[in-house]
C-alpha cells in the first residue's frame, strides 16, 4: 500500500474511505436480510449458512479496509462527492431491504449490492495497477476475487428464486449453490 499511498495518497484515502462506508452498510444489510430469512426452513437453511459466511467475508473486509486507513493515516476525509453517493446508495438498499419479505426480491437486493462491491473493489485494484504497487493489487485482486465470489452466488439465488415459486423445485438447485 506504500507505493500507491504515496503516488495517489487522496484518491486512495477517499477510495478506501467509500469502501468502507460500503462495507460496513452490506454488514447490516447481510444482517437484515438474514433475520428475514430466519423463518424460512428446508434450502433455505444452507442459504443462510452461506450468506453468514459471505457476512463475515464482509465484515473482515471492513476490518482490513480500517487498518489500512490507520496505517495511511487517513480518517474520514470529509463528506466527499463518492462517499456521499456510496452512503445514499446503501441507505436506499437498507430502506428497501427493510419494507421487503419475499426472499426473491430480497436476493435481488443483494445482487445489486454486490454489483456495487465488486466494482468498488475493481477500481482499487486499477489504482493499484497505475501506481504499480504489487502488495496493493495483490490485496485488492484477492478482496476482488471474494467479491467476484458473493456475486456468483447471489446472482444463482436470485435467478433461482425468481425463475421458481415451487418451494421444492428450488430445493436441490439452492442447496447446490450453498455447497
Ligand atoms: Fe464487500
Ligand atoms: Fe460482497
């Protein structure tokens, strides 16, 4: 992270700072979305086994993004024009997720959310590349691959989910997906 702090140190500061105003929101959003899905039993259970585990995948990201920023040195830089979108995009996911129950529309929150963290993750990686900092883009491509990861998964989930309404036509397909 030394070279890329040092070549592009605000643009970095500001990217990681809308980062992890991301990550912190898809924790809650995970969260949200798994208390929804708390009554819903039979594929549904290994569903929510894999989303905890991608919550958790989330959460470190969060962490990491955090100490980073420590080690650069760089708080919040203020209410950017970035963070600021970052900040009512999530807000806009959290308000849907809220007031939706049907674990269809539900996925297709989280397919729209990961849509976002993988580009965000994408954009560091390029910073990265500019700067030719191989420690950085070595952390951002392996962030990026987890990303690349939770999108897969949620975008089988809502295909599933919205292709099917027969609870036991989805089973074997959703428990594959969760393996
Ligand atoms: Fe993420
Ligand atoms: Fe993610």
């Amino acid at each position: 992270m030394r070279k890329v702090g040092a070549t592009h140190r605000s643009k970095v500061i500001s990217l990681l700072n809308e980062r992890l105003a991301f990550e912190r929101a898809a924790l809650q959003i995970y969260g949200g979305v798994l208390e929804k899905l708390r009554s819903f039993g039979g594929p549904y259970q290994s569903v929510q086994a894999r989303l905890r585990l991608i919550r958790e995948e989330e959460r470190a990201h969060e962490e990491w993004l955090e100490e980073q920023l420590r080690a650069l040195g760089g708080g919040p830089d203020g209410e950017s024009d970035g963070l600021l979108r970052v900040k009512a995009e999530s807000r806009r996911v959290e308000g849907a997720m809220m007031v939706e129950h049907d674990p269809a529309a539900l996925f297709r929150l989280l397919l729209g959310l990961e849509v976002s963290d993988v580009g965000g993750w994408e954009l560091l990686l390029e910073l990265a590349d500019r700067a030719q900092d191989d420690e950085a883009r070595e952390a951002f491509r392996q962030r990026l691959e987890e990303e690349q990861e939770h999108f897969r998964f949620v975008s089988h989930l809502a295909a599933v989910s919205t292709g099917s309404r027969i609870l036991d036509e989805t089973v074997i397909t959703l428990e594959d997906a969760s393996a």
